[in-house]
C-alpha cells in the first residue's frame, strides 16, 4: 500500500492534522452552534466510523446528520461522510471497513487462546454449546449489518446491502458454532473472544486507521 495512495486527499488530511483540532456545525432546524473536537471530532470526521445522531448543544437532544451541517462550509455532515467513503476505490472501502472488526478479531483469539488452554475440559460446555449459537449468529448479525450500512450508506440501495449483511454476519455464527460443536471448550472460547473482539473492534475504526495509516480526516474539507 503506498504511503500517499490510501484515500485521495489523504496527504491533505496529514497536513491538516494537528492545526485542525476541532471543527463546528449548526443545527439547520435551531441554527445553533456546536463545536466538536477530540476524540469524537475523530469518529464523526472518519467516513469508515458508525456514528449515529449527533448532539445539538442549543436543543439539547441528538439530531440526524442530515440536518446539521458544518459552520464553514454549509455541506451537510451525511453528505460530507458519504462524499469521502466514495472517493476511496471499492477495494479500499472494504479493507478500511473492515480493518477495525479483523484487529478486533484477531485480538480476541490472542486473548483467548490461554483462556482456552484454562478450559479445554469445562464440564459445562456439552450443555452450553446448545445456547452459544444465539451469541455468535447475533453477534455475527449485528457486525454484518452495521458494517455493510457503513459500506453503502451512500446508495439507494443500502437497505438491501443492510440485509444481506445480517444475513451474512448471521451465516457466518451459525456456520462457526456448527463446527465448534464437538470441538473442546478450549477451542471455543478463543473463538469466542474473536468474535467479542470483532464486535468491539467495529467501533475503533476511526482510531485504527489513525494509528496504522496516519489517516486523519479532520482536516478534510
Ligand atoms: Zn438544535
């Protein structure tokens, strides 16, 4: 991966970051002001995050990002987060989407693996394999789905994308338990902290990419 290539306008973001410290948008509804920096200036300025409503200082109470819109430049703040995913190449999109739930992941099962050598012969687990399934196919469904919504938000579309996404992240925990199901406690519990992990993990994708790729979208305008 070359160093400038990662997400066009990267090398701005990079020059930007630093001065640009914290950005402020207005409530088109109330026309107030909010100021947002620090760690949640990350996630919200990060197009590959979740986020959900945002807080308007003035009404007190969390509004849609379409109806806030950034101080300086007027866009609104789901057009400015769509605008920047659709600038990253498809393949590029998936691997940042992911990159949070695959580290999460992967720290689980390194978590877990003494874990596992604890309890590779837990007197539970014949009769608590029969309820683990609900964890990870749940598990599985709700990664699936806000990662695939994260990944076509910006089309029409997305629902479809939404669905297919529980229903992958679903087959994908049923499958795992399938096979985990004679297997000793030892090798399920890492694999269970996998999937805490990636579940986690999701949620530190703006962090992530900061950390790994020095891709800071504070600065983009
Ligand atoms: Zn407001």
């Amino acid at each position: 991966m070359t160093d400038d290539g990662l997400t066009p306008g990267l090398a701005t973001a990079r020059a930007g970051v630093g001065s640009v410290v914290a950005r402020e948008y207005r409530h088109r509804e109330c026309g107030g002001l909010t100021r947002i920096e620090g760690y949640a200036f990350l996630v919200l300025a990060n197009p590959f995050s979740c986020v959900t409503p945002t807080w308007c200082r003035e009404c007190r109470r969390f509004a849609p990002l379409d109806e806030l819109e950034w101080a300086d430049t007027g866009e609104d703040l789901a057009s400015y987060r769509d605008r920047l995913l659709v600038a990253a190449p498809f393949g590029r999109r998936c691997l940042l989407a992911f990159s949070g739930v695959l580290a999460g992941a992967l720290a689980g099962l390194v978590v877990g693996l003494p874990l596992g050598l604890l309890a590779w012969d837990a007197s539970w687990w014949p009769w608590a394999r029969d309820f683990v399934n609900v964890f990870f196919v749940m598990t599985g469904g709700i990664v699936g789905g806000e990662r695939a919504f994260t990944l076509f938000r910006p089309w029409r579309a997305r629902w479809l994308f939404h669905l297919l996404g529980v229903i992958a992240g679903c087959s994908v925990g049923w499958l795992t338990w399938m096979n985990l199901y004679w297997a000793p406690a030892g090798v399920a519990a890492p694999v269970a902290l996998a999937f805490c992990g990636g579940w986690m993990g999701a949620s530190f994708t703006a962090p992530l990419m900061k950390l790994a790729w020095g891709s800071d979208y504070r600065g983009e305008r």
